[in-house]
C-alpha cells in the first residue's frame, strides 16, 4: 500500500561476525609470541593480548590481524625524598626492578620504624616511582651551637634555658648542613632589663631609686622634700601572662629548623608598686596672719582669705611648706559717686571717717538738696587696698530733692545786687519789674567743685509782636497789614482791605505782657473785604441794573465776593461774567471782568495739507486744523462737518468748491459743490 515514491523499506541488519580464528600476522610483532594455548606476551614484556581481525575497505577480504596489550617492562624510579632524614640505600642508587622490595629506614641522628618500599611486578610505566610508606623518624640528638651564643646555658638533662642576667623563653632547633650534619641553632633570650616607671607627681615622690631596678629587685620609694611620709617597696617583677619557668627551657630533642623564623617572646614585666602616702608638714616659723584650729590651718584676726598649706604651687616646686591664701583687712575708701550725683550726695562722713572692714558710714543730702540719708559700707572680708565703699544692697540711697534757696539771701555783710527784670514788693516778694513778664522763679545750678550758682527766673522783658503774616491767597491779597508790624505789648492796630478790594478794616492787638518776638497780632475781629463793581463796560459784557442791597449782603459776607455780579454777556457773547481782583494767587492792581468770550463762525475744512491754511482777521495768522464744527461754539478755529467724497485720485482740494464756506455762522449751513464737470472723468 505504499504511495511514496524511493522509500526505504523498514528492515533489520543481520548480526554478522568473522569465523574464529585470524591467520598469523607475518612477521610476528616484538613482545608478542604465539604458543599452543594462543598469543601471549613475550619475556621482558607484559600486558593481556588483544588479536583485532581486519578486512580491507574495498574488497572486503581478511588482512592481517592486529595485534595488541604487550607493553616493555621498566624499572621503578627513586622517590623525591629528604635523604637527610630517609635513608633508601638499599633500594639502590637510581631505579629498582619491578617486583623487587627493598628496606626504608631513618638516617642518623633520626631514629625510628622500618618500612618496605616495592616496585610492582610487570611495571610498564616509565614515570613509576618506588612505592614506599615514610617512616616515623624523630630527631634524637643534634650538635651544641658552636660558639654558645651569649645569653644561653646547658642544663644538666641536656636542655637549654636563658643564663644569668638574661630572661625569655628559650627556642631552638636543629639546622642541617649540605652533607646533613645537624647543629642546635637557640633563640628567645635576651638581657634583663629594668621596669617601666611610672610618672607620679614629682613634686612629691622620689623614685630616683627605681629607674635601673632590674626585673626580680625591689627598689625605695620616698616623698620628695619638703613632702613627709613613710617609705614604700616597689618590686620589679614578670607581669600577669609570663609562662612559668619549667615552660621557658628548651627540651632537647630540638625539632629541624624549617625554613620561617619565630618571632622571640617578650616576657611581661611590671612594677609592682604603691606610693607613700606624702603629706604637706607644718612650717618651721608660722608666718604672722596664720593660726592653726586643731589640726586645720585659717586666718588669724586682723586677716581673711582661704588659709591654704602647700608644699608646691602648680608645677612649681615649693623649697620648703608654705602657707598662703591670708591677707591683711583694710579699709575702704569714700563711694564713688557718679558725675550726675556729685553735687547730690554729701560723703564727707566717709571721706573723714573711711570706714573699716565690716564697717559703714552715712552718707547725707549735700545742700540745697534736702532728703533721707543712705549708708555705704566695706566688705567684712575686704584684703583689697584702697578698695572703694559700696552702697548697701539693702538700703536705699538717699532720696534728695532740690531746694533752692532764696539768691537774695546773702552772708551779713553782703549786699544783693537785684539783676534787671526783677523787683520785690513791698512784701518782700519777688516780682517782675516794669517792662518785664512772667512769673518768678529760682534757678540753681552748680559750677566746679560744686560752687552754688543761684539765680532768679522767668521775667523776660516785653517784646514787640512780628505783626500778621498772612498764609492764604485771599488773605495775601485782600488784607493790608502793615500798620501791625512792630507794634509793643497792648498796641491794637487796624487791618485795611488792599486795593483793589474795599470795605470796613478789622482791627488786631499784641498780647499783653508779650516776651516772644515771634508772637504774632492776634485778631480784634475781622475785616470785610471784598472785589466791588467799579469796573465799566466793555465789550462783551452789559452791566445790569444793581440790587441795592448787594453792598449790605456783601458787607456781612465778611470778604466773599457776589459771583453773579452786576453784568452779564453781551449778544455775540457767552460764558458767565465774574468779578475778580486776584486769579488763584496772582493780586490784580484793579478789579478785572472775566467769563465772556466772543462767537466766531466757522471755518472751512482744509481738504488737503497742500492747501493754505485759513486767515485770521484778527492775527494774520493761519487757522490750525481742527474737528468738526460745534453749535454755538466761539471756537474760531472750528471747521464745518465733513462731507462725503468723491471715489477718485483728485486731490481733494481740487475737487471741491469751498468758497460758500469760508465763514459759516453758528447754527448755519453752506454748500460744497465740485469745482469742474470735466474733473468728473478725468
């Protein structure tokens, strides 16, 4: 059923094999030999035979077979061994033959087993060595160094440890030389060395006793003079962690040197001490200002401060005890007093009586001032020289008010000379004199060395007022005050209206009693100024019939001007007529009309800025352009409303006829016609 086309069919190779039995392969290969029982290796070989049948590639017929498995037989070679300690001389000089066996043993100094060494029976391999179990060889003797190094003796059992002077743990080991002749080779001792010393303070303790104590010697020690105190023991021994002797010696036999090097072990060692207990002794002579309570050293009387013994001060070494720390008492001298209070406070109690330690001393109001009085002491404890006294914290200082007293009051035999301005009454009261004010008072002040000045005060002598100074506009310009200037104390003077203004003066005074110079009148009552009507007719304004009371309104206006005014525009004219005689700050020599401007017609547009521009009758100047024209305005310069143009490139100006509308009145029209039917095509 098979539809594929070339498939293999499905089968299985039979299990073929060649018939027993090769010819014999001519000639027989070397160590290899065929006897009845088959091949075998030959003498000098050895190995298990394997015969290998071979057919040739192209005609599948039987060839020679292959024979193989024998290999030569071959000596064991020599193992890399220490001869210095091994000794396979009887296994011979270079190699030994397969299976032979020969003895291993320890060579001298060594000492120990005795084992078997072999080489297997039909080696092949020529790289084989002897196979052999070492021995167990331990070292039993080796040569005395030779010379003994310094530091190191023999014992009696054939060890080593450290000689006199010398101290460490011995090490050693046996060195082997090139024919393996082995000498002891010794370490780890070295000389004796003193302890370590410690640093107390050396003020106090002598260790000059210990420096060169060698390890296993004691040495004293002592308290340093002028210190006193019992002698110690100090001993310089191993420290804690030195191994103890019987481990210290070396035991022979020594091991074989290997090729690092041990580092010698220092042994620990300490001194082992405790410091006398040093004390400060009394001094010889007890210096003055000292005395001793039991066994405690303070100030004697007359003195104070902390009494201190010491037998060095700091790092300095004292050469003998000494006390310190005591002073002589003193007494103070006066407060100081501060600059402003001097002439305040009286010190004299304390300037005459300087007050002891522990003591005070009053301190009072210094006259004119009169008050409480205070106390200023100096400390119990005071040793300072010239030290000033301090106030009490607990009492308050002097409360002192100023007095002063009456100057005229003067020593009998003296005269008081009265100064200007001041009088006294027949009361013998102090008063202002004539063309003085004020009310009187003293005056004390203090000059060096706290020298009373006294004076009296507060007459000043009548001064001349500095007239008005006006500070508004209207005033400056309404008000006359120039018969106010310099006017003396009581003087009343009159305040005219200035021209152009009219109407009744004021009247002002200088104060009485005045002392000020920059004092200023003061008013009596007002003036009421104001602009009169005395202007006349003139163009644009027509003056009105006047109410008759308008002088009356005006002169209980106090100064206000009638706004509304006895005139009016006159026709052709607008704006509201005012009467003015100053314009903000500015004063007019007359009174002036303003408010009234002329009505102008307009102008006509100016198409084009190559046009001229319009004239002015009145100027001769040429109108500037402006917007449209208002109704009713008296704007010359207003143009008329603008018309609509003609959608062309002609000039404008060249278009239309503006000669209707030269001058337009207020409210009227005028026509703007094209110039040329011809500039409608062209």
């Amino acid at each position: 059923g098979n539809l594929v086309p070339q498939l293999w069919p499905s089968f299985s190779l039979p299990s073929c094999r060649l018939p027993e039995g090769c010819v014999d392969p001519l000639p027989i290969p070397v160590g290899y030999v065929k006897t009845a029982d088959g091949w075998r290796c030959d003498k000098g070989y050895s190995g298990t035979v394997h015969v290998q049948c071979v057919l040739g590639d192209d005609t599948c017929q039987q060839l020679q077979p292959i024979l193989t498995g024998c290999s030569l037989i071959r000596p064991c070679k020599m193992p890399p061994v220490d001869m210095c300690i091994f000794d396979l001389g009887a296994c011979g000089d270079g190699s030994v033959p397969d299976g032979t066996n020969c003895t291993a043993r320890c060579r001298l100094p060594y000492n120990g087993t005795v084992t078997t060494a072999y080489c297997p029976e039909g080696n092949t391999d020529p790289d084989q060595e002897l196979i052999w179990t070492q021995p167990h060889c331990a070292l039993v003797d080796c040569l005395d160094p030779l010379p003994i190094p310094p530091g190191y003796t023999k014992l009696l059992n054939g060890g080593w440890s450290c000689a006199t002077g010398y101290t460490g743990v011995v090490d050693g080991c046996c060195q082997f030389n090139d024919i393996c002749m082995p000498r002891l080779t010794l370490s780890g001792c070295y000389p004796i060395g003193p302890c370590a010393m410690p640093t107390p303070d050396r003020c106090q303790f002598d260790l000059n006793d210990c420096p060169t104590t060698p390890l296993g010697f004691t040495c004293s020690l002592r308290c340093q003079f002028p210190y006193d105190g019992v002698t110690t023991e100090a001993n310089c021994s191993e420290g804690a962690g030195a191994p103890p002797e019987s481990e210290r010696s070396l035991k022979m036999p020594a091991p074989r040197c290997s090729s690092g090097t041990n580092d010698a072990v220092i042994l620990p060692q300490q001194l082992y001490y405790t410091l006398p207990n040093c004390f400060c002794p009394d001094p010889f002579v007890t210096p003055e200002g000292y005395e001793k309570n039991g066994t405690v050293w303070q100030c004697a009387k007359g003195y104070a401060g902390d009494a201190e013994l010491l037998c060095q001060d700091g790092d300095l070494c004292l050469p003998e005890p000494t006390l310190r720390g005591c002073f002589p008492l003193q007494q103070c001298k006066e407060p100081e007093v501060d600059p402003a209070d001097r002439c305040r406070y009286d010190i004299s109690d304390c300037v005459q009586y300087p007050p002891r330690a522990g003591e005070t001393c009053i301190i009072r109001c210094k006259a004119p001032y009169e008050g409480t009085f205070g106390f200023a002491g100096c400390p119990a404890d005071n040793t300072v020289f010239n030290r000033s006294s301090v106030w009490l914290e607990n009492v308050a200082k002097p409360v002192c008010d100023l007095n002063c007293p009456d100057p005229s009051d003067v020593p009998f035999g003296f005269i008081y000379i009265m100064p200007d301005g001041y009088m006294k009454d027949a009361a013998n009261n102090w008063m202002c004199a004539p063309g003085y004010a004020g009310t009187v008072t003293f005056a004390c002040s203090f000059g060096p060395n706290c020298t009373l000045i006294n004076e009296p005060a507060g007459c000043l002598p009548f001064a001349l007022c500095n007239g008005m100074i006006t500070t508004s506009a209207a005033d400056n310009c309404s008000l006359d005050t120039s018969l106010c200037d310099g006017i003396g104390p009581g003087v009343s003077c009159n305040i005219h209206c200035r021209s152009p203004y009219v109407g009744p003066p004021g009247e002002a005074i200088c104060p009485y009693n005045n002392t000020d110079p920059l004092q200023q009148v003061e008013w009596v009552f007002l003036p009421a100024c104001y602009c009169p009507d005395t202007c006349q007719e003139q163009e644009g304004y027509l003056k009105i019939v006047e109410d008759p009371s308008i002088y009356f309104r005006r002169l209980f206006h106090l100064g206000a001007a009638d706004a509304a005014g006895p005139f009016k525009c006159d026709d052709g004219w607008l704006g509201s007529p005012l009467l003015e005689c100053r314009m903000g700050s500015e004063c007019f020599d007359e009174v002036t009309l303003f408010g009234c401007d002329q009505i102008k017609p307009c102008i006509a547009p100016r198409l084009s800025r190559h046009m001229a521009l319009p004239m002015d009758n009145s100027t001769d100047e040429p109108l500037p352009f402006q917007a449209e024209a208002e109704f009713a305005a008296a704007n010359p310069s207003a143009v008329v409303p603008w018309l609509p143009r003609a959608q062309d490139v002609i000039p404008e100006h060249c278009m239309y006829d503006l000669s209707d509308c030269h001058e337009v009145d207020v409210g009227s029209a005028c026509k703007v016609p094209l110039r040329d039917a011809s500039l409608r095509t062209s």
